[in-house]
C-alpha cells in the first residue's frame, strides 16, 4: 500500500506541473484585472484534464497492467476535464461567497493577520473543488464506486492544501520579487505575481491528491489479497467491488499469468455487506481455501488461497482481530503429498509444467555424477537399479546415481535434501532475503547465535522456532513462541514442510523451497 502513496504521490505532482505549464502556455493572465470567465474555464479543463490522467494512471502503474493503465488514463482524462471545469466554476463561486463581499487584493495588502488569513482560507475553500472532482478519477481504472469515493475525499483535501499555499507563495516569495524587480527597473511597473503560485498551488493539488487518495484508501479499506507465489509477487490488491475477478484474464481485477491450466475467470470474491466470499469459476483445476477445494466459502483474514501455482493471502480488517487463530495443534487439512490439484499438464507436487515426455523440476535424471555420499539399496532386473517413483515427492534435491560397471547389489546414491531447501522471504523486514537450510537443526529468532537471526522483527521471539531435518524432510517446530508459528495459516507446535509451504513467524512470511 505505501508504493499506492508513493505513487499517487508522484503522478499527482507530474500532473499538476504539466497542467500549470499548459494552462500558462494557452491562458493570458493579469495581474490588476480578472481573467474573464471562459479563460478561467479553460485553465480549470487543463488543469482538471492533467490531473484526471495522473490520477486515473495510478492504479495502473501500481498493478503494472496496461489495460488497467490505459482505462484508467482514457476515463480519468474524461473525468479530470469536467471535473476540472466545474470545480474551478463552482470553486469560483465558493471563494466570492467566503470574502463575504470584501475584495481579494485590499484583504492581501492590508497588513492585518486576520485579513490575510481571511483571504488564504477562502481560496483553500474554493481550491477544494478543483481537486476534489478530477480526484473521482482514482475509481476510472477499476471501475469501483467506493475508491471513486476514496478519490473524491483524497481531492478534497489536496485542493484544499493547495489551494492555502497559493496566496503564501505570493505573499511571502512573489511579492518582494516584484518588489526587488520594480526598484531595479526604477519605478513602479505591473508584474504578473500569479505564476510561482500556481506552479506551487497546481502541483501542491496533483501531489497531495495522490497522496491522501492512497492515505484514505489505507484508513478505509475493507479486504485486499496479496499475490505470495507467482508473477506480482508481493503485490496488493484492494478488494472494492462487489465483485472482484480473478484469473488470467488482463481485464481480471486480480491478474494472474503464471499458471496457463488457469482460466480466464477462475474465481471471484463476492462482497457480502463488510464480510467476502470466495467463489469458485467452474474450471478443471478448482479453487484450494486452506488446503481444501472449495465451491464457495466465506472467507476470514489470514485464509490461504490456492489457484494452480499461485499463492494469495487474503486479509480482512472485519475478522482481523475477532477470529481467533485455529487450534495449536490442528492437523494440515491437506493431506500430506496429497499436491493441489493441478491439470494434467503441471505437476501435482512441483507445480512445474511436464515436458513431452512428461518429466518436470522433480523428475530424477537417470543417471549422472555422484555428488556426495551415501547408499541406498535397490533392486532391478538388468540393469542393477530401478530409480524411485519419479514423481514422489521426496524426489526433489534427489540424484541417484550407479556406479559405472556395477550391475546389481549396493550402489552409491546422492541425498542431499538439506542443502538444496531454503525458506525465501516473501514479505515483512526480510523480504527478498533468503536463508539456506543447510546445517541438520536451524534455529530461528531474535537472539544473537541463531542461524536465522530475526531481530528487525518485534514480533518474533528471542527464541522463536527451528526447522529440523528428519530423514529426507524438513519439519518445523515451534520453540514456544510468543505469536506462534504458522504454516499456511495453521498454528503449529511441530510440522513436515512441502514445497511451497508458506510460514508464518512475527511480521513476515516465508516460503519453503
């Protein structure tokens, strides 16, 4: 949400300058007499059309779809333009009516703190207008009411700060200019004072109506899932329609492109007052909800979302803090090996597509350099050894090899499980970062000793949890942790990791590869 802000932040501000160096270009401004009412209409449509588009473009460059971009520039630009026309028309009227008949120029000169209060206060109140109704604009791209309203209230108030930093500008920087540039020319002569301001005002408006559209969408926001595996990785998504499409659709409100066994419209989130429902779109593959495939559920903050390949987390400020986590000892709902059901294209426990001779990532090669070592027995007919089912999935980071000339009895094998796994954080403190399991216990948490030293995380304990290798799998156990350690969202005292797993400890997530 803070690359939202960001964003909006920095769109905002591009906008309101190309607006002001437009609107200086195309509308003659004096500094003694009114502009008449059609050159102020034109400076509210360039203005108003170039905050349409920055604003409307953010949700876009947030998400890094180009149709969404598009949408958003296209609709925001239409929106922008009248907004911007009434909002200068209407912002007009709304300072006249807030001098209470008193003119703007004796009100700025006179001296007097409260005149000239007076005068910045009623320009902000006009201003407001002028930014609230292009900031409409910030729903142009998703097409959601709720955020149009989010963008009018964000409007409303980056008008209304940019607009009080007009007459400040003027006074405080503008004015002595003119001062300074009368005494050197040596006399009195007419200076437009009114440009510094609006480059500040019209920028001021596009920079903080970005800003505060993503500010009230953080405060205001009901649901949003985050994409944890697969293209977008770490990205948010506002839940703010009624209903909220997800799939490998470009038009999908969540784009997911990893996984080609996806259909266009795989699932939905429906809205159900302020709770969500998971709906699932009647493709082959299914919709997983915390391990188990579903047609419809009802949805709580925390829920692990599975479609084919791709992870999503699901939060929900309604059950935030009144759903209490489940059982400490709860089983894994999903069978272990049982893999998330996949076409027949895609490996059920890589998640990789098959070739054409239907091997993937965990295929074990059949034959190759010994590495390390190790036996195994095995028995075959002819050739001396039979390679493991190849698609089990203990076969990951596994390479058998046979010796060359031997024909039957041991053989030397290669099991190196531990030194290929590794837990990759997806997000919190350490996203990006990635810690190899390479030592049989890895301990983890706050305290210094620890092989995986978490001590950026207030939420994780000075002792917080360790993986264990146990044969050819890692497990995970909990070392009676404060927050507790969660594996796809299920407290745990001890579990057997799967690839893919997702881990829970303090403020971040971690990924088991």
């Amino acid at each position: 949400m803070r690359s939202r802000i960001v964003v909006g932040t920095l769109f905002g501000a591009a906008a309101g300058f190309i607006g002001f160096l437009l609107q200086e270009a195309l509308v003659p401004h004096d500094a003694v007499l009114s502009p008449p009412i059609g050159e102020m209409l034109k400076l509210g449509l360039l203005v108003g059309l170039m905050l349409g588009v920055g604003i409307g473009a953010i949700e876009g460059a947030v998400l890094g779809s180009a149709p969404v971009l598009l949408r958003g520039c296209l609709t925001g630009a239409a929106i922008g333009a009248v907004g911007g026309v009434m909002g200068i028309y209407l912002g007009g009227a709304v300072y006249s009516a807030a001098l209470f008949g008193k003119d703007p120029y004796n009100l700025a000169q006179s001296g007097q703190l409260l005149d000239f209060a007076h005068s910045v206060l009623a320009r902000a109140l006009g201003w407001t207008l002028l930014g609230a109704l292009p900031g409409l604009a910030v729903g142009a791209g998703t097409l959601s009411q709720r955020r149009a309203l989010h963008g009018l209230i964000g409007g409303m108030l980056g008008g209304f700060i940019g607009g009080f930093s007009f007459d400040l500008v003027a006074t405080l920087f503008a004015s002595p200019l003119q001062g300074a540039m009368s005494a050197a020319s040596g006399g009195p002569q007419i200076i437009e004072i009114g440009g510094p301001s609006r480059a500040v005002g019209f920028t001021a408006i596009g920079a903080l109506t970005g800003f505060f559209i993503g500010l009230v969408e953080e405060l205001l926001k009901q649901a949003w899932v985050r994409v944890l595996v697969g293209r977008n990785e770490g990205k948010d998504y506002i839940i703010s329609k009624p209903m909220t499409i997800l799939g490998r659709d470009e038009r999908a409100d969540v784009p997911i492109f990893t996984d080609p066994a996806l259909a266009p419209q795989h699932a939905a989130i429906r809205r159900d007052g302020n709770r969500h429902t998971l709906l699932d779109g009647g493709s082959p593959i299914g919709v997983v909800l915390n391990g188990q495939r579903i047609s419809e559920a009802q949805l709580k903050d925390g829920d692990l979302i599975q479609l084919g390949q791709v992870s999503i987390l699901f939060r929900e400020k309604a059950t935030a803090a009144r759903v209490a986590p489940p059982n400490r000892d709860r089983a894994r709902s999903r069978p272990v090996g049982a893999g998330i059901p996949t076409s027949g294209r895609i490996c059920e426990f890589c998640g990789t597509p098959k070739d054409a001779s239907g091997h993937c990532s965990c295929t074990i090669p059949p034959a190759g350099p010994i590495e390390a070592g190790g036996h195994a027995e095995a028995e075959s007919a002819g050739s001396g050894w039979r390679p493991a089912a190849a698609h089990h999935p203990l076969s990951h980071g596994l390479r058998q090899t046979q010796p060359p000339g031997q024909t039957s009895g041991r053989m030397d094998t290669v099991v190196s499980i531990g030194a290929q796994r590794r837990l990759s954080a997806i997000d919190g403190p350490c996203a990006g970062q990635t810690f190899g399991l390479i030592e049989p216990i890895v301990s983890i948490g706050r305290e210094s000793g620890r092989q995986i030293r978490l001590e950026g995380d207030s939420g994780v304990s000075r002792r917080h949890a360790r993986v264990e290798l146990r044969g050819a799998t890692h497990v995970i156990v909990d070392e009676g942790s404060a927050n507790g350690t969660y594996v796809n969202g299920v407290r745990i005292t001890e579990q057997t990791l799967e690839q893919g797993d997702i881990i829970q400890i303090g403020s971040g997530s971690y990924r088991y590869e």
